[in-house]
C-alpha cells in the first residue's frame, strides 16, 4: 500500500491457532462461531501480520510477531510456524534484519515481541535487528519485567531485558510522534499502555489498531478478548478510535486477521461498524 510517502507491506511474523475462547473473553461461543469458525479441536486461526514501513528516513519495522524460540511445547500447543517466520517474510520482500533501522513494538505480549530475539549459531541469545531501536511505551516495559505474580502468564522480563542490555531500547510515553508521520495513540484496554498506530503521509492515513481491534470479526464494542486487562477499556476506547477512522476516511489495519489486513469501515447500526472496502494484504 502506498500512502503519501510510505510504502507499507504486511509481513507475517508466523501463523498459529488459539482456542477461540481466547480472541472473545465472555462473548458466547454461538454468537462467534458463525463468523469466526473454529475447527474441530476449538481452534481458530491467528496471522501475525506485522508491518514493513518504507519511510523518507528508513525501514520501519512494526511488531514482530512470535519469533524463533518458542519452546517444542508451546509451538506444538500454538501449531506455530517452525524456523523464523518473521525473517522469512522479511527476506521475501527483500529485506535483511540488518537493513532495520526501528523497530515500534505495540506491547509486549509474546504475539508481538517474540521476534526481537534470536539465537547465534552458538546458542546464545541476541538481538534480531541490530541496527534498529526498539520504541516501546515506558509504562508497558515497566510492567513487563516487574515480575508481578498477576502478570507472569502475560510477560516475561527475559523477552525484553536484552534489548535494554544491548543499548537498543527507546522509552517513550503516551501520545506522541514515534517518528515523522508515525504517531502512538495509547489504547489501554488490552495492555494498560498498548499502543496504537496511525501513520499519516500527505493527508492520508492508516490506524494499526493491535489487540484493542485484532481482526474485521472485533469490530464491535462488546467483542472482547479473553486477555483483555481492562475489558471497559477496549469497550469505550475501541468504538471511539474506531469512530474516528470512519469520519476521517483512515485506513484500518489488522494485526491478527486470516483473510483481512486493511479495511475501510462505514458505520452499520446494529454492528456499530463494517466493512465497506478490504484488502487482503498490503
Ligand atoms: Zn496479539
């Protein structure tokens, strides 16, 4: 997709399968499997669809999906992609992890910062793009690696601490221009600091909504995930940011949806929005 002075691709970070419970909290299953179907083990299945920016300045990359170090247990349970799915992808737009200039991480769920990490050919653990800064909300990295007993199954301070380490981390907090033309909007709801993207290139623009809207199937405000932190959150946060894509004709992206990266929403009064225009990627 080009959008003013950006280019943007989506760039799987891997493909894997969670039980639908888990992308609906206490929505009643009758209600979501007829529009997301689960298969026969109750799974339903996830993209990680990271985002390539072509900026003015440099390769942009936005979340990283799971990475390479999940665990023979973990990769079984999730059917994830085996190898690096992330630099596959990346390779196959020509990129290499050295051609990275920023990384923006969302939140640190293990979805989304699992690529940052990888192992040499010696087994030690090293960063990814080691040229890039990794530009992550200060509030979110502090409860990352607090080691509060409450937040153990939603973090671990070993996926992040070796960025900090490496020199290779950049704070920052709240609303502000991560880089020109890419500015974070800080949701809560999901992750009390998650952060939301809109990119904005020569009066178009696009809103990468992470967790607060994963896919075309969360569209309304009710539709929750299970791994919510603040459930009202989302729900009041997720109709208004959706509301202003609509009025102001931005591109809405999708960071777990199988078959839609990018939609244009209209407003529908029973569902409070819907698609009116998708791509299936970018
Ligand atoms: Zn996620």
């Amino acid at each position: 997709m080009q959008l003013g002075h950006f280019t943007i691709e989506t760039i799987s970070g891997g493909t894997f399968k969670t039980d639908g419970g888990t992308m609906f909290g206490v929505v009643p299953r009758a209600l979501w499997e007829g529009v997301y179907p689960p298969d026969e083990n109750h799974l339903i299945a996830q993209a990680t669809n990271c985002l390539l920016v072509r900026s003015e300045e440099e390769l942009i990359l936005v979340d990283t999906g799971y990475g390479s170090r999940l665990d023979e247990k973990h990769r079984r349970r999730l059917q994830a992609e085996s190898g690096d799915p992330l630099l596959r992808s990346l390779a196959a737009a020509g990129v290499a992890a050295e051609d990275i200039g920023t990384v923006i991480l969302t939140h640190l769920h293990f979805d989304h910062v699992g690529g940052v990490l990888s192992e040499d050919e010696q087994g030690q653990v090293v960063t990814t793009f080691p040229n890039a800064a990794h530009v992550v909300q200060a509030g979110e990295f502090q409860r990352a690696t607090s080691g509060r007993d409450e937040l153990r199954a939603a973090y671990s301070a070993e996926w992040v601490t070796p960025l900090a380490d490496a020199g290779q981390l950049e704070l920052v907090e709240g609303d502000v221009e991560l880089r020109p033309g890419i500015h974070a909007i800080v949701t809560g709801g999901h992750t009390r600091f998650q952060q939301a993207l809109v990119l904005d290139s020569d009066g178009q623009q696009a809103f990468y909504a992470a967790d607060m809207c994963p896919t075309t199937r969360h569209l309304h405000s009710l539709w929750c995930l299970a791994y919510d932190e603040e459930v009202l959150e989302t729900r009041r946060r997720k109709p208004e940011l959706l509301g202003r894509a609509v009025d102001e004709d931005w591109w809405v992206l999708f960071d777990h949806d199988p078959d839609t990266a990018a939609a244009r929403l209209v407003r529908e009064p029973r569902r409070e929005f819907t698609v009116a225009e998708a791509l299936a990627s970018l």
